[in-house]
C-alpha cells in the first residue's frame, strides 16, 4: 500500500477528507519519531509498541572485498507487535 492508497483509506473509513487524513497520520508519525528520540516508547492497546534500540560500533566486512570496514554506533527504530495483533494474523494457532 501506498502512503496515497493508505491517505485515501483513511479518509474513505473516517468520514474526513484527505488533507485531514494526511494531516493527522503525519501527525502520529511526528509524534512518535519524536517521543522515541527523547528515549520514550509509545503504545498502542492491541496494536503494539514503537520504541529505540541501540546498536553498538562493530566491524563489518566490504562484501566485494573483504575487507574489514568499521561501521558506527547507531540509533534504530522497534516494532513490538502485541499478543492481539500477532493472534489476528495468525488465526487458528
């Protein structure tokens, strides 16, 4: 899906018009890249949890190479799916 298919979706099962749509998923998006930066987590009830995670300097290897490269620390992003989420798209286990 894309981010106009999933704008149009929106609209279409609020009732709102695109431009609130957008407005309001780019609301929720700001939000948690904002929160999670500060180090926070940000849940929701049945659907799951966004949060950080910390990747430690390491050293890879240049696959065309083979020579060692040293790759940075880094900050990446986390999904946690909930129990609710992860039964509704495995029906039957």
């Amino acid at each position: 899906m894309t981010k106009a298919e999933l704008i149009e979706a929106i609209a279409d099962s609020a009732g709102v018009s695109k431009a609130d749509a957008e407005r309001t998923v780019t609301a929720f998006f700001d939000t948690v890249v904002a929160e999670t930066k500060k180090g926070g987590k940000v849940a929701w009830p049945n659907f799951g949890s966004f949060s950080t995670t910390e990747r430690s300097a390491r050293t890879g290897r240049n696959p065309q190479t083979g020579e060692p490269v040293q790759i940075k620390a880094s900050t990446a992003m986390k999904f946690s799916a909930s129990s609710t989420l992860k039964s509704a798209l495995n029906p039957g286990r």
